[in-house]
C-alpha cells in the first residue's frame, strides 16, 4: 500500500482538517481513497497513470462514495478529481475550457 501525500488546512485553533493528495496507478487504491472521506478528509485525486478503464471505475466508486456521504466530486482537470465530504465547502470554480493551443499562447 503506498502512502499518499496529507497537506493539513488549519480549520480552528484546535482542530486541523487535512486534504489528501492521492496519485492511484490501480483501482486497487480506490478504497483507501474512500476511506480518507469517509474520516471527512478531503482528496484530490490525480488519475493520469490509469487506464482508461480503470480510471471509470475509480470515478464510478468515488461517485457512490460521496453521494452516500452527502458530498461532493469536482473535476478539476482532464484527469483531476476533487472528491469533499459534506464537512467542506467548496467555493469558486475552474474553466476546462482552455485548450492546449491556448495555453501555449499564454506562455505556460
């Protein structure tokens, strides 16, 4: 089992939440995902080194996951998910309009 990234966010004084960082290769991994949202951690997951299939069915469990915990899944980027607990609040949003092409243009 491979250790995922915890990058702790200060709550309150005296509690801490924390949002994990998690880089799956199979879906293997996906209920120790499940598990850090279930503690109402929230996770972001980056599927880039998945198959395509697998990559499915991770999103179609995460899915389920946070419905049945009253939260919320976010694509952040083509291969980028943002799965919340209901205990987060998730404000603002981010464009996928952007194309390669674009991005380019702008110098990144």
């Amino acid at each position: 089992m491979r250790q995922s990234n915890i990058v702790p966010l200060h709550a309150t004084k005296k509690t801490k939440s924390q949002v994990i960082l998690s880089e799956p290769r199979v879906f293997n991994e996906a209920q120790e995902i499940g598990e850090h949202l279930r503690q109402n951690r929230a996770v972001i997951v980056n599927m880039q080194r998945m198959s395509k299939d697998q990559s499915r069915q991770m999103i179609n469990f995460l899915s389920g996951v946070v419905f049945a915990l009253d939260g919320t899944i976010t694509t952040i980027s083509q291969n980028t998910l943002l799965c919340v607990p209901n205990n987060v609040e998730l404000a603002g949003s981010i464009s996928n309009l952007l194309g390669e092409n674009d991005i380019n243009h702008k110098g990144w």
